[in-house]
C-alpha cells in the first residue's frame, strides 16, 4: 500500500480589534459612478454549489436597497462617493451535517469617470457625393470627438496602398467649434477616373471605447440639374435685364400710373401746407420768341395742368393783386410751391432771361439752398449753349436735365397724354387726394 503525503501552510491573520476583517488582507476594488458591482473573490469553487451568501458593510448588515446581491456579485445602482468602505462577503456552507462560513472582505474606492463624448462623423454622411471626371478631388472627413483617429478606407484598404491616386492627409487639422473639437482628415484624388465611381470609400473614426463610420462614393455631376439651374438662371437675368430695359424706357408712364391708381390706396398723404403746385418764372421780353413764350405761359400751362390735371399754379403777371410789395409777394409765393417752373429761351433771344433778376434769384436759392422746391426747366427753343447761362441753371440742368417745348399749338398739342405734358406731369408732385 503506497501512502503519499502533501504539506499545507495555514497561516491564520486575527482581525484588527472591533472590527470582523482585517485590513492589510482585504481585496481592493474600485467601482465607477453611478452603477457597477462589487465581485466577491476567491470563492470560484463554491459556484454551482447550493450555499448562502450575505453582505456586510464596516461589519454591519448591507440593508440599503441600491445594493442588490446576484449570485457571488453584489450589483450597486446610483452610487455616490459617500458609499466606498470595506464590504464583507459572507459565505455559509453545509459539510459533512456542519455549517462553516466563510468570508473576505472588499475595500472599495468610489470614482468618478467622466464619459467620454461620442464620436461623431459630421461630413460626409453615408450617401454619394458629386465628382467631375479627370479633376482633382480633396475629400474631408470631420469628426466631432475629444480624442480619436480618422482614416480613410477605399474597399477595405488604406488609400496609400489601394492606389498611387489616392493619399490622405498624413496629419490631421484640429479645429474648436462651439467648445467642440473637430477633427478632419482629407482623401486626396489626384485624377478622378471612371473606375472611382465603382469604390466603395470608408471613413472611420475610432476612439478608445467607441466607433463610428460612413461609406460613400462618387457620382458623375447631374448635367440635367445643371442645365436646368443654368436655364434658369439665364432665365432670371433676362428678366432682370428685360425689367430694367422697360423702367428705363416706360418710366415716366409707370409712375404716372403708380400716381393714378396706387398711390390713393396706399398713401392717404398728410397736408404740407402748401398752396401752389408749380410756381412759374419766364422771360418778359418784346423779342418775337416772346409770342410763343407768352401761348405756352398764358395759354398752355392754364390749360394743360391746372383745368385738365388738376394742378394749381402760381403765374406772375396773372395771379398777383394790384399794390403787393413785389419781394415779399415772391418769397412768401415760392415757399408756398411745391415746384418751381422756369421757363428758359437762347441768351441771344432777348437782352435778359428774366426781367426781375430778384425772382430768379429767390426762385434759386430756395430750390439749392433749403432744397425746399425742385427746379423743372422747360426749354421753349432749342437751347444750342448753356455756357451763357446762370451757374445755377448751369447746375440744375446737369442734375435734373430740361424738357423741350417744340412749339406745337395744335389740338393735338393740349392733349396731356403726349410725351411733352407726360414729361412734365412726371416731375411735377403727386396732386393732392384733398382736391
């Protein structure tokens, strides 16, 4: 009979006074905010068997209802940095008709782990993206993380060894947006041929706990979307310039228009005060030019804008009364104008334009100085030289130009619809809704 024998150290440790465990003989562990468990160890042989187990904490029965026991491990749920301390896993077990226990102690350390934001690919998304045959494509990869690597794959290859048209960017381009780091790594294609409209690329981007990853490929442009946005917008330019052409050529017939039938409805207008529409200044003079000054001043104007416009006009040598002191009669009257009308001949047709240079002189320095009145000049002869001229008739010709009295005295000619009265009714104001 062969007998064997086998040696056992048993060493016994005593508890440190007051409590049920030793310290230096404990098992550190730490566990994670809010939930983890607590893994009672060195009892791997008992699993399988039919024992019971409780849990303690600093000695004293585990009763809170975040720690739930499940099999040899006890699941802690909203754990808080006040909940670390030595946790003590009692085993009781029946051998041979005896009960024996058994148990070890935890030391567990509550922390804190910050989650680590997601990785994120912000551009591309899965999907295709538009390439031109032959041109030359930088492609980006932007990824929303705190610390990862990005890189491209062409069908499961890195792009270096996948082809020599293909490279990427060997350091990444770093970039805070908002306090979030973006990180972007481009695909290089030197060349784009038709055979790179059949790949399959991948971004990935990977940090230490977490993935994230797009496939794309490339497309040739859409030549029909790109006619159509061409046709339209050729389309909207001639529109544009078709409305600009008509403005300029039907100007004065769209506003008068706008005047007619818009601006009553929309603009009921408040009263400046004003008593005369037009104030009318013209040469007096015994020169044969005079004649037709004298129809188109006496006869045309009274006709034309005040019985078939509406318009009410201030005439000197009509409207004045016997006895008024002639300059203030001329500055109180062309203050009270909303315009002032002059009436304008060749310097060789008579010794003065204006026989009271005072009422030129008044008309003038309200129109340029208080620019209180606008200046309409009406040219009864064709004016060949404006050098002859008064500087200031000189400035407003050059800023508002002159209208052109042709000397026609037909019926026709009284007509406020031909172009002559449209021009002047076009500077003349807004006749007011009061009338």
């Amino acid at each position: 009979m062969n007998c064997s024998k086998k040696s056992v150290q048993l060493i016994i440790y005593k508890n440190d006074d007051g409590l049920c465990y030793n310290k230096e003989h404990s098992y550190p562990q730490i566990v994670i905010i809010p939930n983890d468990k607590i893994v009672c160890k060195g009892i791997s042989h008992f699993k399988g068997k039919n024992v019971k187990i409780k849990w303690y904490k600093d000695c004293k029965p585990l009763t809170d209802s975040r720690f739930q026991p499940v099999e040899f491990n006890l699941v802690a749920t909203n754990l808080t940095l006040g909940d670390k301390g030595f946790y003590t896993c009692e085993i009781s077990y029946e051998y041979d008709g005896k009960i024996y226990n058994i148990s070890n102690t935890i030391r567990m350390t509550v922390k804190v782990v910050t989650p680590e934001p997601p990785v994120v690919i912000i551009y591309p998304t899965n999907g295709s993206i538009e390439a031109e045959l032959e041109s030359h494509l930088s492609l980006p990869c932007k990824v929303s993380c705190s610390n990862c690597d990005v890189n491209w794959w062409v069908n499961g290859t890195l792009p270096d060894f996948y082809s020599s048209r293909y490279t990427q960017g060997a350091d990444y381009i770093d970039t805070v947006l908002d306090g979030t780091r973006i990180r972007t790594k481009y695909l290089n294609i030197t060349e784009v041929k038709n055979e790179d409209y059949d790949q399959i690329f991948m971004c990935l981007a990977k940090s230490s706990r977490m993935h994230s990853r797009v496939f794309v490929s490339l497309k040739p442009p859409d030549t029909k979307v790109q006619r159509y946005l061409i046709g339209i917008f050729v389309a909207l330019g001639l529109v544009i310039i078709l409305t600009a052409v008509t403005c300029k050529i039907f100007k004065i017939e769209i506003v008068l228009c706008y005047r007619k039938h818009c601006l009553p409805l929309t603009c009921k207008g408040v009263p400046d005060g004003k008593l005369y529409d037009g104030y009318v200044i013209y040469p007096k003079s015994n020169k044969p030019i005079m004649v037709q000054v004298n129809i188109f001043v006496l006869k045309m104007l009274p006709e034309v804008l005040e019985k078939q416009c509406g318009y009410q006009l201030f005439i000197c040598g009509r409207d004045e009364l016997p006895g008024e002191a002639k300059a203030n009669l001329i500055d109180e009257t062309i203050k009270q104008s909303r315009r002032v009308i002059i009436i304008l001949i060749n310097k060789e047709s008579g010794d003065n334009l204006f026989e009271d240079a005072f009422e030129q002189h008044v008309a003038l320095y309200n129109a340029l100085i208080h620019n209180k009145d606008k200046v309409i000049l009406i040219e009864v002869e064709k004016i060949k030289d404006y050098m002859n001229m008064p500087e200031s008739i000189k400035y407003i010709k050059e800023k508002w130009g002159a209208i052109r009295w042709k000397g026609d005295v037909t019926d026709r000619a009284f007509s406020p619809n031909t172009k002559f009265w449209k021009n002047v009714r076009y500077w003349m104001p807004q006749i007011p809704s009061s009338r």
